[in-house]
C-alpha cells in the first residue's frame, strides 16, 4: 500500500478481482508517474482487502463487481466510482452446439441442462473455477461475466456471449480513510480516461476556452445564414 509513514518515496498498491486486465493502467500510470512506483496483484475477497488496507498487504485501490443496477451511492465503507457494464457470457463444454455462434439469448438456450448459478460477485475463484470443471465434463450450462469467462481460458470449454440475463458492473473503489489521496484521484483519473493534458486542474480552462470559440463560431455561421436568407427573399420578391 502507500507508504505514508515518512518523507520517502510513496507507491500504489492495486487489487483487481478475476476478469479485469490492469495493464494498460500500469502502464499509463508509469509513463506520468515513473517516481512513483505501482503494483497489481488479484485478490479473491475485495471487500475484506480494503477492510485490511491499513495493513502491509493491503492495497490502496481495488477493482471490484457489483450488480448493474447497484445503486449509484457507494456500498458501505467504501468509495467508488462505477465504470462499465460487463456483457455476459454463457459456458458450455467444447461439443455443445452453441459452438457454431457467436452470440445468444436466452431464449436460445430453452431446454437446456443449467447448473446452480455461481455469483461471480462474492464467490470465490476456487468456487467458480470448481463450477467450470463441472461444465467441462458436461454436466450443465453456466453463466459468468464475459471478462472472467476468457480469463480462466480453458479449451475444453466454449464461452459465447449471452444476452437477456442480469448484467455485472465493474468499478474501481478505495478507503474513505483515504478521501482526496492525490495519488488515489491520479490513477482514478486515469482509468476514467484522463489524459495527461487534462490534468484536475487544467481540464476546465481548457473546456472553457473550447466553449467560447465554439460560440464565436457560431454567431458567425447565423449572421451569414441570415444574409443568405436575406438574400435570398429580396430574389424572390423581385
């Protein structure tokens, strides 16, 4: 986690949970941040991670799933920011038909053997994997988040993606003990998309400046619409 005990240099610890590929955001954070050392590891338990982040395995970020229609506040004790709808996936064993497409629906799948469903949210990898194997040997269909199913990368079963069933959300979430940490709204910032040029500080000005030109631009487009049309009219007339 940051070492927040003395002047020394500071790092960033991030968790992610199964599905999530953190490495673009390393990288990025790296290349505007080289002072600043950063790691990943995943983690089966977010929760319980962040509930332990002032200790010295914790970590100072976290990845976590929650359901789609999860109320946009926090849950408790948490921050967090939601990021992005996962699409959903189904998993059968390697010669079941659904091989031959790309995408289904629910409705597709009428008749099919299911096993339980695994909550992909608090279960742990252990228990999914578990459920995976199951699938392999042809004892049923299963549902995960596409991101997790290609993740545990198995050639004995087939994921395809499956519409009409309830959705995951992938957030990023950390300590409120840790409430306007730079470092924190730093790599928030860039996981949401932040550029270097568009720093916290700097992004309104320069949106600012955007709007006024876009203003000035369009002023000129009507008065040269209304000479137009007024041109036009005095044809018309003669």
């Amino acid at each position: 986690m940051t070492d927040e005990s003395g002047p020394g240099p500071r790092r960033l610890a991030i968790g992610y949970v199964p599905g999530v590929q953190p490495d673009k955001w390393l990288t990025r954070w790296r290349e505007r941040h080289p002072d600043v050392p950063i790691a990943a590891r995943r983690m089966g338990d977010p929760r319980s991670a962040l509930a332990e982040a002032a200790g010295d395995d914790g970590v100072d970020v976290i990845f976590l799933r929650e359901p789609d229609d999860a109320p946009r506040a926090a849950p408790p004790g948490l921050l967090r920011v939601p990021l992005y709808t996962e699409t959903m996936a189904v998993l059968a064993g390697k010669d079941h038909e659904l091989v031959a497409f790309e995408t289904l629906a629910v409705a597709d799948l009428a008749g099919e053997r299911w096993l339980d469903p695994v909550d992909a949210i608090a279960a742990s990898p252990d228990e999914v994997s578990a459920a995976v194997d199951l699938v392999a040997a042809g004892a049923g269909l299963l549902v995960l988040p596409l991101p997790y199913a290609r993740s545990l990368s198995r050639r004995d079963v087939v994921v395809r993606a499956l519409e009409g069933v309830p959705a995951t959300r992938m957030g990023v979430a950390w300590s409120p003990r840790r409430e306007g940490d730079e470092l924190i709204d730093e790599f928030v910032g860039i996981v949401r998309g932040r550029t270097a040029a568009t720093t916290r500080g700097g992004a309104e000005p320069a949106r600012e400046k955007l709007n006024a030109r876009q203003k000035t631009a369009a002023k000129a487009a009507r008065a040269r619409e209304r000479g137009t049309a007024s041109g036009g009219r005095g044809s018309r007339r003669r």
